[in-house]
C-alpha cells in the first residue's frame, strides 16, 4: 500500500470526522480538525486516507508523521508497509503506543513526550471554582465582574471581524515585548482558523466586551460527546481577571454540558506549565515519539 497524501483541506472534513470517531481512545487536542487545520501550513501538514483511517504527515521543518486517526485496534498493523516506510512519528496516543509496542515488538522504540501532554480537567470544577486550589482563580473572577460592565456573548460568524481585531492588537502588543517565531506561528493559526470560522464544523467560542469592545475571547471545539478542547483564549490584561473570566463563563454558558474540558499542552514551557498546573487537572491524556526499523 502506498499511501497518497494531499494538503488538509476543508472539502475532507467529514470523512476525517468519520475516522475521529472511529478512535477507541479520547482523542488529544493535536487531532482535532481545527488544530490540524489551523497549523496546515505552518507544518506542511498533509493528509491521506485509507481503510477508515487517517494517516497525517508533517512536512516541514523536516517530514515526520504524526499518529493516524482512525479504529487502530482493527487495523493490522504488523502488515502495514506504510508504516515501514514512513518510520518516525510524534504525537502518538498512549492507547495507540501500547498497540504498536505489541504489534511491533523490538522493532519500534517508544518514548514518552512530557512536553505534549494534554492538560485534562472537570468542568464542573471550572465553572464553580470551588475549594481552597481554587481560591486566587475565583478572586480574580470576581474581580473581574465586580470591576467592570461588561457583556458575555457566544461566538458566531457576525462577529468574527472584531475578534480579528482584538488578535492584531493582542498579537502586536506581545510581539513588541516578547517577540518569538512560535508566537509569529501562532497568530498565523488563529488567523486561518477565525477567518474559516463558518466552515470548521463544529467550532465554536465567545467574547467578553467592554464598552462594546472585545476585550477577551476563546475558540474551542468538542472532542468527543463528553469533552471540549479550548484551542485559543487570549484577554487583554488591562482588565484584571479577565483570563479566569473568560475561562469560567465560556464553559458556565456553552460548555457545560460536556464533563471534560482539554486545554491542550505546555509545549516544556515551565511557566505555561506552571499555570496550567494551577487549575489542577483531573488527568493528563500523554503522548509518545515512536521510531520504527524500516526492515520488514
């Protein structure tokens, strides 16, 4: 089998969706269709499928590949020349990795990626904030809405141009004072994936206003029937406890029917990990590299 890889597109979505679904474990936040969308072009990500699975192919800065999607317990991967030949992959799923060791045997060599964990928590937790662990978070919360008029509004596509907005000036402010190629990458993601806000199915998000102007918003999509991923949340910190504002009324008024929420990874940041920590996680969703022998 060779497989025939093309561009991530928005034309595949419902067969990529059919092979999410197919997924026996809870999905990371790296394969959802808005992340792989999103960072396409920043990675050269490609796509190819193949008997109800996905295979997702990274291009640049060098080729990897990242796991397949898809019901991996009933595929056969011991047979897979695929595999063979593609070798090295990132971003591999623990239930997945488990698989492949067993498939594989002394011919893979697995190891655990820290930095790629996905951070998991309770929404009920996030919504009411309650207990000691939560003490700064709901002060700050209430902070925020003893402080300001403001107004929640969930996202829709009349007001994606506004947020556009508040990104630039968002984007513009940390580049001067903080300026890194990932956050250079990183706004060219959120770019693509608001000005493709109608198309994503699925997505959706909201803003919190000031004055009339979007002063904090967040873009997340469901993972499953029970889990939500947060993909992008950015405030402006003038407003304090705008961060645990958006965070706690985004998931009170449009996430509370899911129990999970994931808010992705700390990429070995300590101080993204630090803070990821503070909201006190229920579990982590790890992840592994995986390196193959091309030898049949």
């Amino acid at each position: 089998m060779t497989l025939d890889f093309a561009p991530v597109s928005l034309d595949r979505q419902k067969e990529y969706h059919a092979a999410l679904t197919g997924c026996p474990q809870l999905l990371t936040s790296d394969f959802s269709f808005a992340n792989i969308f999103g960072w396409s072009e920043h990675y050269g990500l490609e796509w190819a499928f193949h008997k109800d699975m996905c295979f997702v192919r990274q291009t640049k800065p060098e080729v990897i590949h990242w796991a397949p999607v898809g019901p991996w317990e009933k595929y056969d991967w011991a047979t897979c020349r695929a595999m063979r030949e593609s070798a090295r992959f990132t971003r591999v799923p623990e239930e997945l990795a488990a698989l492949w060791k067993a498939a594989y045997g002394d011919d893979i060599t697995i190891t655990e990626s820290r930095d790629h964990w996905d951070y998991i928590y309770s929404v009920e937790e996030l919504i009411s904030l309650t207990g000691k662990k939560f003490h700064k978070k709901k002060n700050l919360l209430n902070q925020f809405i003893k402080g300001y008029d403001f107004r929640y509004e969930s996202m829709g596509p009349e007001c994606v141009e506004e947020v556009l907005e508040m990104q630039d000036e968002w984007y513009k402010w940390y580049e001067e004072n903080n300026p890194s190629e990932a956050l250079k990458a990183e706004n060219r993601a959120i770019t693509r994936v608001l000005h493709n806000f109608d198309q994503i199915t699925g997505l959706m998000g909201a803003t919190l206003r000031v004055d009339g102007k979007v002063i904090a918003y967040t873009v997340a999509e469901p993972l499953c029937e029970d889990s939500i991923v947060i993909h992008f949340e950015k405030g402006d910190i003038r407003y304090k406890g705008v961060y645990q504002a958006i965070n706690q009324m985004f998931l009170e008024n449009d996430g509370a029917e899911y129990t999970n929420v994931n808010r992705e990874q700390d990429l070995g940041d300590q101080g993204l990990r630090k803070a990821k920590l503070s909201y006190n996680p229920v579990f982590f969703l790890k992840k592994y590299e995986a390196e193959l022998t091309r030898a049949s």
